[in-house]
C-alpha cells in the first residue's frame, strides 16, 4: 500500500475539517523528522497524508506573561526566540541544523524517547497543549497530555495546534547527557525551573527527558528542594530522589542501569550550577 | 517479543476478574478500541485504531479466553492484524489478594510478523506494555469509581487521562 493522497491544507480549519473527514486514516505530519524515517524503512504504510506546512500553525507569539508557540513552529525559531531562555537552550541541544530546520515544537511532543528534549524543557515550564477540532478546542496540561510511551490524549479527530507557555520567572537550567555532544539521542535531558526568595526555593519544576515513557516531573526531588536553600546535602538528595523518581528503560544509547546513575549525577551538577549562579546574583 | 508488568487495584478480585473476562469493559479500557463483539462463549473480536506518531491505522483483534481458573488466573490467545503487520500471542495474569486490593501480574509472549517486525523488539515492547499499562490504568479507575460513593464519584470514563478545561480558546 502507498500514498494514495497527500491533502496540504492552507488553513487551520481546513486542515480540522479533513481531520473530521478521515479520522484514524489520516496520518498528520508537521516537519516529518518521525513520520518519514518510518514511511521510507516501510514500517509506516499510510494512506493518506495530511502535510501541515501551509495551514498557518507556525508562529511564536508574546501574550503577557505566555508565549504561544504554534504547533508547527520549527525548532530553528524556538532557537532564534528570546523570550524564553531554557526553550532556546533546549533547542540548542536537539538534533541538528537540519532536523531543527524540519522538525516542529508540535512534533516533539509526540517524539518517543530517548527523543522529546523540547518536551522536557516545556514540561519544566509549566506549558499546555491547545488541541482543537471541528467540535471545538480544549486546553491540556502537557503532563497529562502525554500519557505513556508513544501516546498522548489525542482523539481521531484532534489536532495540536498551539503550546501555550508561561514565560519563565526565575533561574532555569538545560542540561543534555549524550553520547556525543552534538546531534545525539539523550542518555538524560533534565530541565529546571526554580522561583527563589532570597536564596530559598520557593517552587520548583524539574522534568527529565529519555529516563520513562514521556518526560517526566520528579516530585520528590522537587519537594526536597522547596522550602530549602541550594546548599550540598540538599542538593545531594534531590540528586538521589530524581533517581528514584525516573523510570528509565534499556536502548542502544544506554542501558537503564547507567541512564538512572546519570540522572543522579547531572540532577546534582544541574542544580550545584543554578546554586552557584543565583549565589553570585545574590551576592 | 517478552513484556510483562503489573498492576494494584483498590478493588475485591472477583470483580477485577469479572471486569478482564467483561468484552464491554475491555472496549472501554483498551486505548483506540473501536468495538469489540462475543463470537463465541470465551471469544471476542474487536477493532483498534491507533493514531501513533508516524503511524495511523486499525487493527482487527481476535481474543480467547483460555485455561481460565476464576478468580485466580486466565489465559488470553489472540492476534492482532492490520496494515503494518500481524501479532500474534498469549498473556497469562494471576490475581492475588493484597489487603483489600487486587494485586494482578501479568506476562506475554507474541510473534509479530510484517513490517512492524523491523521496528526495534525493545521499542515494540516498550508501545505494548505502554498500552497495556493504560488499559489497566483506565480499568482501576471504573473499578474504583464502581466501589466509590455516588455522591463523590467523578464522571466515568474510559479515557486514561481528563482535559482540564474544554471551550473555545
């Protein structure tokens, strides 16, 4: 079975009402970089095919305190933003000049890991999914979005259209573990975002990429953070509770034993550095 | 392809028993499941459609239930045939009193065959436990909803996870 339809919609609701139209046949495909790799092996046999370049889902937006990125936006303008810091970082250390060229921010919350860097880097910042479809839209926190290895809350006649993200308040970091320093699957990929009052955590995000089925929150290394200063024993404990929070699998890059060891040791390295920072800044 | 896992539910086993062996339950639980009929006195076929990234597609699924020793254990032989190949397989669960919960534990072994079989075994694995893992998921939480108080009982669904908010953006 080939392609037999290949639709390129030029607007949101076009592509909506061919969602509507086809359903469960019709395979969406934004920058390609997962979709095309599976269609040219002839593991993936679509029949029809929705490209989404043209339909209008590529812009990144200030409203107040969010940004609005669309759906299709590439990786490459998520790199020339500056509104938010962390997502320029994330985006620095994912794939290459031409994947990020090709590939969307829609797309990276469907990558299945050790992919989903940009993911983790949204999940640290608290960003929704804005899904729409001929029936109307609705808004998803991405931890819910995201609901187990390769499976989101999607339904037949869904799109992803929007990642709505609020704009980070306080110190963040991105940190990737690979094999290579560049264009490399993540052994880890750890994102922080902390609020701090006069040196004590106040609130804390910390969300690991390629260690579960999706990227992931690490509660109790949040909860041993918030409500304490970035001192050593602290830090060593949120290192250790993000290991026991992570939930990591075997795979070509790495085996699960080394991915948990790794979240240890760059959780610790990832929050010593924002400690050194906001220190000096205190200072 | 070997997967395996587990599962804890706050419900008695006889009805956690009842709600695997249950064909209306299981179209409810089982992630893109479509439909799912009685063709037989311990056999079903049913339809999945799966949107996966860089995959879309239905696959027709025939069960049995078989070597089924309520509310102990079950067998499950069944296949599953679409476009991009075929699986075919056993899963075995064993329930075991915890408490006032239901301990379920739960192993399968299936052949997969056509184009699917070029994807990495360990990624194949990781989607079917992943699956399986959100069909127990859903199925704890009709369980627990059933054994719940009327008054404080959210809506049923069948979906592994809620949208927060719903209206126009």
């Amino acid at each position: 079975m080939t392609v037999t339809s290949y639709f390129l919609p030029a607007s949101m609701p076009d592509a909506l009402a061919l969602l509507d139209a086809h359903g469960p046949d019709l395979l969406v495909m934004a920058g390609g970089t997962v979709a095309m790799p599976l269609i040219n092996e002839g593991i993936s046999l679509p029949r029809l095919v929705m490209g989404l370049r043209h339909a209008g889902l590529d812009g990144i937006e200030r409203v107040g305190d969010e940004l609005h990125i669309g759906a299709t936006a590439t990786l490459t303008s998520l790199l020339e933003q500056r509104e938010s810091i962390l997502l320029r970082s994330a985006a620095a250390r994912t794939g290459s000049w031409s994947i990020r060229n090709m590939g969307t921010v829609g797309g990276n919350l469907f990558t299945p890991p050790p992919g989903g860097d940009i993911a983790t880097a949204l999940l640290a910042l608290d960003a929704r999914v804005v899904v729409r479809s001929a029936r109307g839209s609705r808004t998803v926190p991405l931890g819910a979005f995201q609901t187990g290895f390769m499976t989101v809350d999607l339904r037949p006649d869904e799109l992803v259209t929007s990642i709505v993200v609020p704009l980070d308040t306080g110190p963040v970091t991105f940190l990737k573990v690979g094999r290579k320093h560049a264009n490399t699957p993540a052994v880890v990929s750890i994102a922080i975002h902390l609020a701090l009052d006069a040196g004590t955590v106040t609130a804390a995000r910390i969300a690991l990429g390629a260690v579960g089925p999706h990227p992931l929150r690490a509660p109790r290394a949040e909860a041993a953070i918030t409500g304490a200063r970035l001192e050593a024993p602290t830090i060593d404990a949120a290192a250790a509770a993000a290991a026991a929070d992570s939930n990591p699998f075997d795979d070509a890059v790495a085996s699960a034993w080394y991915r948990r060891r790794m979240v240890e040791v760059h959780v610790r390295r990832a929050l010593t550095e924002l400690a050194a920072r906001t220190t000096g800044r205190d200072e | 392809m070997n997967v395996s896992g587990s599962h804890r539910f706050a419900a008695p086993r006889a009805s956690v028993f009842a709600a695997i062996c249950d064909p209306a339950t299981l179209m409810a639980v089982i992630p893109g499941c479509e439909a799912v009929q009685q063709t037989g006195p311990a056999a079903y076929e049913g339809r999945i459609a799966l949107r996966l990234p860089g995959a879309v597609g239905s696959y027709r699924t025939s069960v049995r239930l078989v070597d089924v020793a309520a509310p102990h254990r079950a067998g499950m032989e069944g296949d599953v045939v679409g476009a991009m190949g075929s699986i075919r397989g056993r899963a075995d669960f064993v329930l075991r009193d915890a408490g006032d919960a239901t301990e379920l534990t739960w192993r399968g072994d299936a052949v997969i065959q056509g184009p699917l079989a070029r994807l990495d075994s360990r990624f194949a694995e990781r989607l079917a436990e992943s699956l399986i893992d959100q069909g127990l998921r859903a199925l704890a939480a009709r369980l627990e909803l059933a054994t719940a108080p009327l008054a404080t009982a959210p809506l049923a669904t069948g979906r592994a996870t809620q949208a927060i908010t719903e209206g126009p953006e």
